[in-house]
C-alpha cells in the first residue's frame, strides 16, 4: 500500500494492495504460491528469493500493515502465539519482562512453560496501576508487555503513561492491540515501541484465518523482528495473506458496527436481575471509562459479564442460539466462552479466582448481527 498521509485510516483500509500488480492493473492483489523464484542471472535478484524470506503478497500486506499503524515495518506470522514466540526469542537468558496480568491464557502458558525454561522470566502486574509496574521494574527488566483493554477483564492501562516510564528505564515498549485494531486505538503514537496483534481475530475478523502480527516503530528493532521472521520460519502463507487483505478493507465499517451493538448489549445486561458485573469500557462505571475516551476512538466489541451461579453460566453456553459457544473472538459472528476453563485454563486456579477469572465469569464477543437479535439471545439463554 502507497501511504498517503492525506488519506483517512478507512480509504487506506481498503486500498490496500489497490494499484500494486503494475502488469495487469488486478484490483485485487495476486496470490503468489510460488516457494521460490528465478534469478536472472548469477549475483542478481527480482527481489525474491525464497518464500520464507520474501513473498509479493506477503509483502503487500505487511507494507499495508506498517502504515495502518504508523510503524516502519511489520512482520506477519502463522498464529498470534507464533508472532509472540518470536517476539521473545528477541531476549535473552536471565532478562525480566513485566506482563499484564488481565491477559490471554495462551501468552502465559508460552511464557510460563516454554521460555522460563530458556532462563526468560514474567512478573504479572495490575499494569492499569502505574505504581504496580513502576515497583516490579528490577535491573533485569528489559520489555513491559501490555494488553489493554485486557482479556476477559477488559482493564485499561495508560499508554502514554507507561510509555513514559519505559523510556526512563530504557525498556522496550509491547502493546498488543488486537481488541481494538488500530481503527480505535493507536499504541505506536502514544509510545509504544512494538503493536502485537492476534491477526485471527478482528483484523481477520471472520474466523476463517489464523495470523498473527509485529508491527516495529524503530527501523532497527523491525530489521531485527524481520530476522528472527525469517530465522524461525513461522511466516504466513500467501494465500492466507490474500484473505487477510481482503478481511483489512472493511475493518472500519466492522469496527464501527461492534462498538455499536456491544454498547447495547452492555446496557442490556446491566439491567438484567442474574448478572451481578459486566466489563466494558464503553460503560460510564467502568474504572477505564475517561481513559478509554482519551485514548481510543472507540470502546471494541469485547464484554465479559458475571452471572449469580456457576451453575447459571453454564446453563446459559447450552441454552445460546444465535450466539455460538466457541472460544477466539473478534469475527463477524457472536461468540461466547467460558474462560475459566477454555481460553485462561492454563493460568493456575489460585492465580485466575484472584483475578476474578471464575467459573461465573463469561466473555462475549459481540458480532455484527443485529444487536436486538443478540440481546434476545442472551435473554432466552439467561432464563
């Protein structure tokens, strides 16, 4: 994608690739299966040499990636766990990281039982405190790792603000941005020094792909990222390239469409008698509302709500319609899960009930049906 910076972030949503096949003029960009590509002749290259190194299409939608979120260069892998794994492999052993602790089970388990053993150590920090992360800062830490809103608690940090403290310590900066895509939130401009995005969920956005991304602020940590890319080999095919691109174009419109109706369904559910919490930052008593206005340009499709009875949320997962119980997030479709005992089961249990993270805890990510045909759903399934 050509960046133009007179351009809205939507029209060069949907550009992207538009114009790039010079030969055919093809709207759509090509996918290019090739594993490996002639050379002219001895010492020359088309640019391309082997397809774990370099591919067309790839190409087209890291470049586009890159500029969606104001970086210099991004790398696009097989899974959002493959883009974290090598992400890590960027440390060394005996280096520190702080981690949220509002976060994906998976990046806990890759964390807690593959690079502990490799001598890479995690604290888990309330990363919404700065004072939480500014007292686990030891002179061992090298990187902060944030999700926010975090997952399922949907916790707000402050970006700028932890920023900020990264710099004084001289620590790399990690936002992972997949909640909220860089239609809503922008982590490069607010400071942070790499945005990680599990790619399967709304940059995909129709649980048909799985993908993963590192977009780099800083030319020398993107070369590096590039790198380990290609070092480790967990590259993304192209033909799933193809279908990540042509998923990006109509991200604003989806993005727009969830906050909409998740807003709705938040509401709806505050209301009701058996839910006791709901977690949405979209909610005027939620501890991240003010923040979330300041740095967002929308509060996501992600809720999770507390029911009275364990007993009650899994009568509910069995009762859904319309809305699929299934784990992932961030596609067109409705989906709700149990994290307690899906997506945050490897997290230990003493860990995960001090968190909150219990078996009346459920996560919903809110599609693009119509928010009344969702709410009627919930209402049905909640008896």
């Amino acid at each position: 994608m050509t960046r133009n910076e007179t351009q809205t972030l939507e029209t060069r949503l949907v550009q992207i690739g538009v114009g790039r096949d010079e030969r055919t003029g093809a709207i759509s960009f090509p996918i290019y299966p090739s594993a490996t590509y002639r050379h002219p002749a001895v010492g020359q290259s088309t640019g391309y040499d082997y397809t774990r190194s370099g591919n067309p299409t790839r190409q087209v939608l890291e470049e586009g990636l890159a500029a969606l979120e104001g970086g210099v260069r991004a790398c696009v892998f097989a899974s959002g766990m493959a883009a974290l794994t090598t992400l890590f492999l960027h440390f060394s052993a005996g280096d520190h990281l702080i981690v949220s602790e509002d976060l994906y089970g998976g990046t806990y388990r890759v964390l807690d039982q593959v690079f502990a053993k490799l001598g890479l150590t995690a604290s888990y920090v309330d990363t919404t405190r700065l004072e939480a992360i500014e007292t686990a800062v030891t002179d061992g830490t090298r990187a902060i790792l944030i999700e926010t809103p975090g997952n399922p608690l949907l916790g707000v940090a402050d970006i700028a603000a932890i920023a900020g403290l990264c710099r004084h310590h001289q620590l790399l900066f990690i936002v992972d941005n997949t909640f909220l895509t860089p239609v809503l939130q922008r982590p490069l401009e607010l400071g942070a020094d790499v945005v990680v995005h599990s790619a399967t969920k709304y940059l995909g956005g129709h649980n048909d792909l799985c993908s993963g991304v590192l977009v780099a602020r800083d030319p020398q940590l993107g070369e590096r990222l590039y790198f380990l890319q290609n070092a480790t080999g967990a590259v993304l095919p192209p033909q799933d390239c193809w279908l990540l691109i042509r998923s990006l174009k109509t991200l604003a419109l989806r993005m727009e469409r969830h906050c909409q109706s998740t807003g709705e369904v938040a509401r709806w559910l505050q209301r009701h008698q058996r839910v006791t919490a709901v977690y949405y930052p979209g909610l005027e008593d939620h501890p991240g509302h003010e923040l979330s206005q300041r740095q967002t340009r929308g509060f996501g499709g992600m809720l999770s709500f507390r029911v009275d009875s364990p007993e009650l949320a899994r009568a509910v997962l069995e009762k859904l319609r319309l809305i699929s119980f299934a784990e992932s997030l961030g596609g067109v479709e409705s989906l709700m899960t149990l994290p307690a005992v899906q997506t945050h089961a490897d997290i230990p249990e003493a860990e995960r009930l001090r968190l909150g993270v219990c078996e009346s805890l459920l996560r919903l990510s809110v599609g693009i049906e119509s928010a009344a045909d969702i709410i009627a759903d919930l209402e049905q399934a909640l008896g």
